[in-house]
C-alpha cells in the first residue's frame, strides 16, 4: 500500500520516478517497489548485497531518506541515464575546433540527465585578434548564445529540460556585456549566469580602487571596482541575474586544493566542481526524524539522524560504482574523489515543529549544530568506508587533514581519517531539493524557508479541463491534524515575511557545516532599497558563504511563485499560488485533420516537409503531433528528434505555444535566410514559423497568418497552394506578374524587365 500523504506527492511519483516501459505501463506498481528497486541497485556492489538492501529499503522508507531524482527514477531500471546531477564540463580551449568540442561534450550530458556548468572565461574577448586567419573574435557571450540554442533542443532524461550554469571572471574584459546579457529577456534563458569574484576584487571594491580587466595577461580597460560592482548589484536588482561566487574562498576551503582548481559550478550552484567534475546528490529529511512535533519536548532524534546519515552515504558511494557516465573523462574524476553531495530537506519544518522562528538567531544555531552533527556522521562514516574498501585515490593524507574542513572537526573524526585515509573527497552539499521535497509530502524545500503554507494547485486533465486542489505544506497539515483550526503560532514565518538578512543568517550558519556548497535563493521585498539590496551581498560575504543569489520581482523575469493578490499574505491565509503539471498524454484518435507544409531552404538540395495533424478538445482543435520529412538524409537525425519531441510536448495539452517560441530563439552561426521580408536565424526557427502560422490558422493562437510570404531563396508555403507569382527580390512577396515584357510586383511596384 503507497503511503503518500498528499495527492501532490503520488502524482510526483507518478510523473517523474515510478518506472514504466516505453509505453508508459507502470513497472512500480507502489512506490515501495520504486524504494526496492533503488534499494537493491545500489546494494548490487556489496559483499552481502542482501543484508545491505533491506537498511538501504529502511533509509528510503517513509521518505526518510531521498536520493537524488536521477536516483529514484534511474537506479536499477538498465536505462542509459547517469544517475548523477552535477557536471562541470572541461576547460573550453580559446580554439574554434575545442570550442565545439565542448559543445558536444555538453549536449552528450545533457542528453543522459546532467546538468552541466561552464566557465567562459578562458574565450579571448570580442574584438581580440584571431591568429592566422586575420580575423577578430566574436567572444565569449557569442558562444553563450550556440550553447543556449543547443540546450533548447535537447530533453535530459525523465522529461527534464536542460539546465546550464555559465561563469565569468571579474577580471575579463568581457565581463560588464556578461552582466548585463539577460536584460534581452530572449537571451540565455537556458542559463543561469553567476561571475566569479576574487578576494582581490572584493578589496577593491571596498577601497573604490581600480581594476584592470585582463586577458592572457593584456590590460584591456581599467574600471572601477565599486562601479563594475554596483552593474553587478543593478544586474540582479532589476532581473535577479547574474549571481555571485566567491571562487578564492571555495578554492581555499576546498579538501582537495591540493589536487584541483574550481572555476564553474552545477547549474544551481551547490556543487563547485572541477574540470569534468560529477557529483551525486541526496538528502536527510529532518522534518521525518522530529520526535513530539510541537510539543513541549519536541526535538530531533539524534540516535536516528546519525544512522541514517551513516546509511546515506554508503548508499551514495555505492552509486559511484553503479551509475553511468555521459563521457569517460567524468567517470574517471568521479572514481577518482569519489565526491558525493548529502545535504537536507525540511529544515524549516523541523524547525518549525521544534517551536523556532526560521531566521531567527535560536534557528540559525540549531541549523548549525543540526548540520555539525551531520557532517561528523558523514565524514566518521566515510573514514569506516576507507578502512573497508579503501581511500579515494586521490588522498594525500597530510594535505587532506591541513584542509580547513578537517581542521574543524572534532579530534576523533580527525583521527579516524588520518588512521584509515577517507572515501569521499568531499561529503555534504545542500541542493534545492524542490521536486523531491514534493515527493515527500510536501516538506519544505532544502534549507529553505516554508515559501506558502498552503496554495491551490491546478491540474491539468487529459481532456484539457482542471482541477484545483490545496496542497498544505507538511508542517502545517501536521499542525491541523494536531489542533484543528487552532491559530498558527507567531513563530511561523514564510519567505514572504522574512526579512533578507534573515536569509543570510541561516545560509552563513549551514554554510560553516557543509563542504561543498549551498542552493539557497534570498527573496527580497520588491520595494526593497538598493542600498538595502546591495547590503544582502555584502553580508553574505562577510559571513562566510561562498555564494549569493537573491530574487527580488521584476518586470523581466516576473514572480516565481505568488499568493494570492486579494487576500493577505498570512500565515494563516495564503492561496493562488499556481503550480500546473502536466496531465497523462492523450490516446491517438484512429484519423485526425491537419495540413502539410513546404520549406526550401538555401544551399540545400531537398526541401523539408512539415505535417501537422489536430485534434479536437472540447469543441476546439489545437496541434496533436508533427511529422517532419527530408530526402536529405545530413537532416534525419535531428528531424526525427524534433518530431519526437514536439509530438509528446502536444500530446500532453496544456499551453504549448511555448514550442513556437523557443524554435524561433534559435539561430544558425552559419547565418539564416529571408522569409517573407523577414530574416529568419536558422532553419529550426523556420519550423517554428510554420507550426505558429498553423496555430494562428486554426484559431489555437491568435494573430495575424502569415500568408504565403516568401523570397527566392527560401520558400515556405503550404502543400497544395501555389502563390500567385514569382517572389519579389524587393519585399519577398509571391506577386510578381508578367505584364508587358516586364516582371512587376502588384504589392510594391518593383518592376524588372527582360
């Protein structure tokens, strides 16, 4: 019998970690044989397998433990999936061939469920001379823009999208148009974009000195440090990008400075991570291991907190040894540190049920003695873990202990680990957790706080009707179960009520724990000064974190999540906020109506044809599928893929006008072609133009068709029209005529004679 205590949480499971057969017939009937199934995947390498899945299965029961969604939904299924999270990919060479050698380093992981991360700043800036072709380089944003249209078209395993995290120096010449790349609110949505800032820097701005930004050792300007820090502030002030890094600190507090240098993250910034760097990622739910939840002796089971950490990162280790790797390169940085990511969720909730106020200095304590506690299991457990199976190879033992993590560490852990080496590089991490906090029964999300105590989530039918449902945040329903309607106490706070420096105070205090890094988003008030604004980051960094992120609304990247406009933002009262998740996919109809499409585009030989087949939801057609067809064969791969992919994203319903958008984002650095008087950047943004001129024609979208517009070059029209005429070379209308030995257009009166 499943033991989901929402509806929220067995529709997750459903969706993103039950596993099923290509044709969606459910494998895991309960969720329990998900948990034995992940259980004895990773219990597969050890001496006694079978003793060691069942205290894998007791870990994973009642949610107590929660691997990593590349875990849960790949572990033990024999898909070609990683099951690790976090990738940074190689150092880009400043080479055209390394360049997109990277690029397809990149689309190769993403296509196995990995986020990667990248730092560009190893690209020579726009305007710096190319040797030997007598040429200027276009610089590294150019390249951005190639990454983000490669990750538009890819898909990670398990429906996921992409994710990319792309890095800056402070110091590069290009680093103020990188700062400023996300004020086109088209440009780099595939990315999240953070610079990194030197120690150096950071002196500068405080002494409002100069700052040279430099390449390969060539000044290229002088700016001021406080002026270039105030873009950055103005930045993410006005669209919450780009973030900042803190990448001497992260160097020097790194266990293994000895051995790597840190110049990227993952895409959300909790693991910094070296060339081909992999990690894994799961966490303890601390809000399963509270004992009397808001009673008078209401505190967290310590006894149960250090078996279970114990368990976890064997667990974790183990799936070193059973995942997959997108490319050789990472599986060998992987074996050889061993690095794994335990972090928490349902920290604000176990606080909450402990009777402390997320933010205050009393909850920021017990963060950090909680995250002490967990650390000194995880690395006691690591060093048992090399004494039976050995250290990770990269261990130098000196070296490792003068790290400033050991050096905090109690003398026993210190000791363990200088008698029996360590297995695990680095032990803990805190990653945002969000889809697998759903899972839980809705915990709270990571070391975050209870974004809204309860919210109404629309559910998206097959038959293209919703339902609305409330989902309670677990806390909270606990507490209903608990006192009824009784009032919430004072002491329940939620990201709408807390003030920025709050945050801070509770990433800084998780941060002393964890040897990695933390995901944390820092909401700021919309009216928030900039002043104000700029303080959060400063204290962010003289608390010690190794990284800050806010969020403040805005007019480009909106509201992440928002309550209800007509009522208070109370504790006791909060709804609205809109979670939609896709429905099950649509059964195929035996006929279906639809149109196809033409496209001819330059310097190929064969054109493409488009067919776009409809259905009929309640009285209205809307896009089904897409069938897109070649005789050139250099086109098979990726038009199959395409229509793959199109056709499930339809076939789920919902608003899907989004696919037309994100075609038309990408362009081709070969150059496009003109449409219709229209430059159109690549050949997949052309597809995009024909499914949104089929939307607008049958009704799904509104606006203007697009006729039958077109230039010599490229041709686009529908199978079975033909224009009135021969394109126009003045405004690409199919209108010119023969009249009097001249060819003119009836639109603009260009005229030709032969």
């Amino acid at each position: 019998m499943s033991r989901f205590s929402a509806p929220i949480s067995q529709s997750i499971w459903d969706m993103k970690y039950r596993f099923k057969t290509p044709e969606g017939t459910p494998i895991d009937e309960t969720v329990e044989d998900s948990w034995r199934r992940v259980a004895k995947s990773l219990a597969s390498v050890e001496a006694d397998p079978v003793a060691w899945e069942e205290t894998f299965y007791n870990a994973l029961e009642d949610f107590k433990y929660l691997p990593a969604g590349r875990i849960l939904s790949g572990a033990g299924t024999d898909r070609s999936v990683t099951l690790f999270n976090c990738f940074v990919m190689g150092t880009i060479p400043d080479s055209m061939g390394g360049i997109f050698d990277m690029l397809k380093e990149a689309a190769l992981t993403m296509q196995q469920g990995g986020g990667i991360g990248y730092d560009f700043s190893t690209i020579r800036p726009k305007g710096a001379a190319v040797k030997g072709v007598g040429a200027d380089a276009s610089g590294p944003l150019s390249f951005m823009d190639v990454w983000d249209a490669m990750c538009r078209t890819i898909m990670s395993a398990g429906s996921r999208r992409g994710a990319m995290m792309a890095t800056l120096r402070c110091d590069h010449p290009e680093i103020e148009a990188f700062i400023s790349a996300k004020r086109d609110p088209a440009r780099l949505r595939m990315f999240n974009l953070s610079v990194l800032v030197t120690d150096p820097f950071m002196d500068a701005v405080k002494a409002d000195a100069d700052w040279p930004l430099v390449f390969e050792g060539e000044v290229y300007e002088t700016v001021r440090a406080r002026a270039l820090w105030d873009k950055i502030m103005q930045a993410t002030f006005d669209y919450a990008e780009p973030g900042v890094i803190f990448i001497d600190r992260i160097n020097q507090k790194n266990n293994l400075h000895y051995a790597e240098t840190i110049a990227a993250t993952n895409p959300c910034g909790e693991q910094p991570l070296p060339p081909y760097g992999a990690c894994l990622l799961g966490s303890i739910n601390l809000a399963r291991l509270v004992r009397d939840p808001f009673g008078v002796a209401a505190e967290l089971d310590e006894t149960a907190l250090d078996d279970l950490v114990g368990t976890a990162v064997r667990m974790m280790d183990n799936v070193v040894d059973v995942s997959r790797f997108p490319l050789p390169e990472q599986a060998a940085e992987a074996k050889a540190k061993r690095r794994i990511g335990l972090g928490v969720t349902g920290l604000a909730d176990a606080l909450l049920m402990t009777g402390l106020r997320y933010g205050s200095e009393e909850a920021a304590r017990q963060t950090g003695l909680w995250l002490r506690q967990i650390a000194r299991a995880a690395y006691l457990t690591s060093a048992q873990l090399a004494a039976e199976k050995g250290a990770f190879p990269l261990f130098e033992k000196n070296a490792f202990l003068a790290s400033e993590t050991m050096q905090a560490m109690d003398e026993d852990v210190r000791a363990a680990v200088a008698e029996h080496g360590i297995r695990n590089a680095l032990v803990t991490s805190i990653a945002p957790t969000g889809t697998i906090s759903l899972y839980a029964g809705n915990v709270s999300s990571g070391i975050e706080p209870v974004f809204a105590y309860s919210y109404n989530r629309k559910v998206l039918q097959k038959d293209g009707s919703r339902t609305e449902e409330e989902v309670v945040d677990y806390a909270v329903q606990m507490w209903r179960d608990l006192h009824g309607d009784a009032p919430l106490p004072e002491y329940f706070v939620n990201a709408q009520t807390l003030a920025p420096l709050e945050h801070v105070r509770m990433q800084a205090a998780a941060q002393e724990w964890v040897d990695s890094s933390i995901s944390k988003t820092i909401n700021c008030p919309e009216d928030i000064s900039f002043e104000d604004f700029k303080e959060v980051y400063m204290a962010a960094w003289e608390q010690g974190c190794k990284g800050c992120t806010t969020y403040r609304p805005n007019d480009i990247t909106g509201s992440v999540l928002s309550v209800s406009e007509t009522e208070e933002a109370t504790p006791e009262a909060e709804t609205g906020a809109e979670v939609v998740y896709l429905a099950e996919p649509w059964d195929r109809p035996e006929a279906l109506e639809g149109s196809t499409y033409k496209i001819k585009w330059p310097e190929s030989e064969h054109a493409i044809y488009i067919t776009l087949n409809d259905v009929v939801i309640g009285g209205h057609r809307r896009p089904f599928e897409v069938f897109i067809n070649s005789k050139n064969m250099e086109h098979f791969a990726w038009t199959v893929a395409l229509t793959r992919m199109i056709s499930a994203v339809f076939r789920r319903g919902g608003d899907v006008s989004f696919v037309v958008e994100e075609l038309k984002a990408v362009f081709d650095p070969r150059g496009g072609a003109w449409m219709g008087g229209k430059y159109i950047p690549s050949i997949l943004a052309a597809i995009g133009n024909v499914i949104e001129r089929h939307m607008i024609d049958t009704g799904f979208l509104e606006g203007e068709g697009m006729g039958l517009k077109s230039d010599p070059k490229a041709e686009m029209v529908r199978v079975g029209e033909r224009p009135k005429g021969p394109a126009c070379p003045n405004c690409g209308q199919y209108s010119m005529e023969r009249r009097e030995g001249c060819l003119t257009c009836l639109d603009c009166g260009h005229s030709k004679c032969s």
